[in-house]
C-alpha cells in the first residue's frame, strides 16, 4: 500500500481539497491485484445527506453517496459527467480515480439524530455504486446501515454489486423497524455484452442471485433492467431471456430503461461502440440525434415488451408476498418512465 497525505498545507493539497469539499485528502494505492491500478482519494467530508436538486423529477429528496467513482466501470455510466466536477477524469479516471468519504457513517448517524431531521426516505446508490468493490475495504455502509436502523429511518438501496450480501443482517434488522427497498440492476443477461460494456461488474447471473438470496432471506428485491441497450440488447429473445432469469430469481419487479448518453458518459460511449461494433455507429447517431435520450416511441416499445414479458412470468405485484414494512420501490424509487436521474446502476 503506498499513501500520500495531502494535508500538508501545499497550494496542491489545498486545491485538492477544496475541490472535494474536504478538510484533507489523503490518496492512496493497493498493491492487492483486485485494487492495482485504482486510486484511493480519502476525504473527511463535509456533509453526506445531500437534498436533490428542487428541479429533479425523482420521487426522493434526500441521497447518501459516500463514493464517487465506480471501479465497476460501465462504459455508458451517466455519472462520469459528475467526476468531471473534481476535475478528474471522466473516462478511465472515473473507472480507477476513487473518492471515498471515509467519514460518511458518522455524518448519517449525526444527521439522523438532528433535531432539525425529519425521518424523510433516504435513496442510495443514486450516483455511483455504494457495494463497487472498494466498499469490501471501507467498509462504510455496515456502519450507514446501522445508523438508519437504530433510527428506525425509510431507506432504498441500488446496487450492482454482491457484496450487498455480506450486509444481509443489517438490512433484515432495518426492515423490522423501517421500510426498506432494495433493487438490483441487470439490464441484459448477455455475458458477451456485459464482459465489454460493464467490464468491472459481477456478472449478470452473479447479480441474479444476490435477488434469490435476499428473496430467501425474506428481503424483496426489485429489478431495475438497465440499460436496455439499443441493437444490443434489445432483441425479442434477449428481452423474454432477461426477464424469465429475472422472474426466476423471485424479483418482486421488473423496470425496464433504455439507454441514455449524456454529455460524459456520450464520448465515452460512443468509442466504445466505434471499437467494439463500429457497424452501429451512425444508427446511433440517428437514434439519439435529439440528445441524450432514445426517441419517446423507441422507448414506450420497450417499456410495454417487458411489461407484457412481466406479466407473462407473473412478476409482481411490487409488494406481493413481501413481510411486513418491507417493500420494493421502483429502482431506488425510480418511476417506471421518463429518464431518470440514475447513472443507469
Ligand atoms: S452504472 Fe452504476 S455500477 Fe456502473 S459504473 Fe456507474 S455507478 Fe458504477
């Protein structure tokens, strides 16, 4: 392991650490073959409830996001854009450049017991991965979980990630006193595809078993089906293959969302697809000629063949056989349509 502390009171460690909105920066980096490559920015950061910007269409107010970053690296990630802001690279940066609010834990627990806090529902996994491999070194979210338990605070959690697993406890605990929601996103069980599209996530049957386990454990789990990605994992046979492996991981729901490219994960993207299936290219220039967002009518096609395929392998209702004050939200609240404000988990 090699550290550097930035702290030191240089003009570049003052930089660095107004930049992340932290007291100090301390980076660091693993010699563990899961970690080589990637680096560590610790910060003691400031605030870690963060309210949704009023003009957000989200059904939630309220995040916890004690990354940013993500080293499982999805090619079409939305929330490159947000590495942009630190002034860190939107491409490989985002994939290997890692802040970790080492305090998070902490600011939940002290939030949460504000006079001023109103027990409002709490989304995460909302930007970036809060169970990204970098969570089984930190350790951060036994410790948020805890603290909304012990509140007795609503919470829904996104992830594409296993190591949820090893918080299967916590989680059962909060749901005896709170509503808990929890949804796992698989957009496509093609292992071709995800090998060079998601390149740093467990693979899709991997996920689908995360939503068997907690299912078996009593813990509904949704399935936000993200992306569908047009030309390539969009085929009748993919779609109806997504769904029944969905279906028969016992998912209590299924949502399907196209593909969105903003700016930053748009240029990321779109050389991948020139490497990868150059032949697609101009399709998608025509097909997101408009901006960031597949035509409406590409869209509601989508939405209805996997709604059909949902009801056809009975998945749902939402809340259907769930214990008590345990329910499944859309993805981490997520409505069914229109684009969401997710980085596509
Ligand atoms: S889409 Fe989600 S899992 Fe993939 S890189 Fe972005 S935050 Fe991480």
């Amino acid at each position: 392991m090699r550290w550097e502390n930035l702290a030191t009171g240089s003009e570049h460690s003052r930089a660095d650490a107004a930049l992340f909105g932290a007291e100090a920066v301390t980076t660091r980096t693993f010699d563990t073959p899961e970690f080589r490559g990637i680096t560590f920015h610790e910060i003691r950061a400031r605030s870690i409830v963060n309210r949704v910007p009023g003009a957000s269409r989200m059904p939630f107010e309220w995040t916890v996001n004690p990354y940013r970053g993500c080293t499982h690296a999805c090619v079409y990630c939305f929330a490159r854009k947000s590495h942009g802001y630190l002034d860190l690279d939107t491409g490989l940066g985002f994939d290997s450049q890692i802040v970790v609010k080492v305090n998070a834990p902490e600011l939940v627990r002290r939030r949460l017991a504000s006079d001023r806090w109103q027990g409002e529902h709490i989304a995460m996994g909302t930007n970036v991965d809060c169970y990204q491999r970098a969570e089984g070194r930190y350790r951060l979210m036994p410790g948020i979980l805890a603290a909304l338990r012990d509140h007795a605070n609503p919470f829904s959690l996104l992830t594409k990630g296993t190591l949820i697993l090893r918080d299967l406890e916590l989680l059962r605990q909060a749901a005896e006193v709170t509503d808990v929601g929890v949804s796992v996103s698989v957009g496509f069980t093609d292992e071709r595809l995800w090998r060079t599209v998601e390149p740093g996530t467990p693979a899709p049957e991997r996920r689908l078993e995360v939503v068997r386990t907690l299912a078996a454990h009593g813990i509904g789990c949704g399935v936000l089906m993200a992306p569908v990605i047009p030309f390539l994992s969009d085929g009748p046979d993919q779609l109806r293959a997504t769904v029944r492996a969905v279906a028969a991981a016992g998912a209590t729901s299924v949502t399907p969302l196209v593909l969105h490219l903003r700016p930053g994960a748009r240029e990321w993207f779109m050389s991948w697809l020139e490497r990868h299936h150059p032949y697609l290219v101009r399709r998608y220039e025509r097909l997101y000629a408009e901006g960031a967002y597949a035509p409406k009518w590409y869209q509601r096609r989508i939405t209805r063949q996997v709604h059909d395929l949902a009801r056809e392998y009975r998945i749902g209702p939402a809340d259907g056989g769930m214990p008590r004050r345990v329910r499944t939200p859309g993805p981490a609240g997520v409505p069914v349509s229109g684009p969401a404000q997710l980085s596509l988990l």
